[in-house]
C-alpha cells in the first residue's frame, strides 16, 4: 500500500489498484509461484501503475519522472540506505569483536546461521544448557556494548 500511495496521484484508486495487483499475483501464482514474492509483488504493482498511466493518454511530466524512479527504487536500495547498513553492519562486527569467542560463536551459530540450542551445542561440544547460558549472557553484553550508555566524559571531584 505504501509503495502504491507514494508512486499514485490520485489517492482514491489507491484501493482498486491494491485489488488489481492481487488479482494479477493471484493469476500468475495459478501458473508457477514466484521464487521472490515481495519483488515479484513491486514488479506487478509498477507494471499496473505504467499501463494505467498509458491507458490515460496523457502522461504529464512528474510521471514519467516518477515512472523511471519506480525503477530503480524497486530493484535497489537508495544510496543513503546502503551507507548507513554498512555503517551499522560495521558497529555490530566490532561489538561482536568484543564478545568472549565461546558467546560470539554461539551468537554466530544463532543468529546467522539459524541453528537451534541443541545444533549450537552439538557443533560446539558443550551441554543444551550451557549452550543457552553462552547465547543469554552474549546477547545481553551485545546489548550493552552497542545501546548501552554512552561513557561519562565529565570527570568527578
């Protein structure tokens, strides 16, 4: 709905082309079920907006803009996004970093990877219970180190 209301003048069609887009997907789906849903979902929205927009007959300068927007905006990210995820996946490497290894690989384990307790402890050769032990105690000093408060610079007397 958002991608529809930021990319379509006219706000009270909004909800028919939300219907327009889900019969299309529903349609297509019928015949082979996408292997990248949401994307194939943005495409079919896009599409819709371009052939409403030839259907009009009158296609004003600030859509066709928009149109060739559309598409970039829907196969990448912005540039801006791109820095600050690579900003932020650079802060939590470095308070990863900072973890004792036994926490960060079962952090690792869990969270990248998507193992279980029991895989975690099984790969690492230790007890289901230590396992989660490692996996509490590491997220909550990941916590800390990366919301915690910052430092106190003002010195006391």
């Amino acid at each position: 709905m958002q991608f529809l209301q930021h990319n379509w003048r006219n706000k009270s069609e909004i909800a028919d082309l939300r219907q327009e887009v889900y019969v299309k997907v529903y349609e297509a789906a019928q015949e082979c079920i996408p292997d990248k849903s949401k994307q194939f979902v943005f495409a079919t929205a896009r599409n819709l907006l371009i052939d409403r927009v030839r259907k009009s007959r009158i296609i004003p300068i600030e859509a066709a803009s928009d149109l060739e927007a559309l598409e970039i905006a829907a196969d990448t990210p912005s540039p801006d996004r791109i820095v600050v995820a690579r900003d932020e996946l650079r802060h939590l490497q470095v308070a990863l970093d900072r973890l004792p290894p036994r926490h960060r690989k079962a952090i690792v384990l869990q969270r990248v990877e998507g193992l279980s307790r029991r895989a975690i402890a099984e790969r690492m050769g230790i007890s289901e219970a230590t396992a989660a032990t490692y996996l509490a105690k590491g997220i909550c000093a990941l916590v800390d180190i990366l919301y915690g408060d910052p430092p106190n610079l003002r010195r006391t007397p």
